[in-house]
C-alpha cells in the first residue's frame, strides 16, 4: 500500500482528504506545517508528497526546495496543492521541483489520477 505524506495546515483539510485516500488504498502520514512537513519526509520516506502552498512562514514552495535538496528525499514525487489556479503558482511548483499540481477544494478523481501517475501505477502501466 503506498505511503502519502499529506502536509496541510488546515484540520478539516486533513481530514477529509486523508479520510478519502485511505479509502483508495492509501497509508497516510500528516504534517502540520512545512518544518514538520520536511522531517516527517526524511524519517517516512513515503512514496509521494501532497504539498500544500500556503503553510504560513515557510510555504510549500520552500519545503520542497528543501525536501528536493536533499539526496535521501529528493527522489520522492511532491504534487502541490493550493486554491490558486494560476499559471504562475503552476509554473512555480515546477520550478521548485513539483512532480504536478492540483487546486482546491480537491477533485479527487483528477487528484487520484496525478497521484497514480507519479507512483507509476496509472492504468495501462
């Protein structure tokens, strides 16, 4: 069963999502906040990251600049989350080294297909 690591600051956020993808298959870890976030990915070592943008003083952006810094976590696939949905926020989590990008309020279907994508078990693979 494949490992998430859902870093999100809001509970309800949390929850719902992580109930939801529990319910697809998933095992799931939570961080509160990016610091949190880039420890819990060192010690987890799961096999993707849900990245939210907007974490408070240290954001989303910069957590995975950090976790794809380093050479025990770089390997591991982040898609960022955020209610933005503009072009610049996409092209950003690129840059940063963000494997994909989906907005909220999540739709789960599409998230479950970026999510199956980078973990290489999309249907047909």
């Amino acid at each position: 069963m494949p490992k998430i690591l859902l870093v999100e600051d809001n509970e309800m956020n949390r929850d719902m999502l992580g109930r939801r993808l529990k319910r697809h298959g998933f095992d799931l870890c939570f961080a509160v906040d990016a610091p949190s976030g880039i420890a819990m990915a060192g010690t987890e070592l799961p096999d993707l990251i849900l990245m939210d943008i907007a974490l408070g003083e240290m954001d989303g952006w910069e957590a995975t600049r950090r976790i794809k810094s380093n050479p025990a976590t770089a390997e591991i696939p982040i898609i960022a989350l955020t209610a933005h949905a503009l072009a610049s926020d996409r092209d950003k989590s690129v840059e940063v080294g963000c494997a994909d990008f989906d907005t909220k309020p999540v739709d789960l279907p599409r998230l479950l297909g970026k999510i199956n994508a980078c973990l290489g078990t999309a249907p047909g693979k």
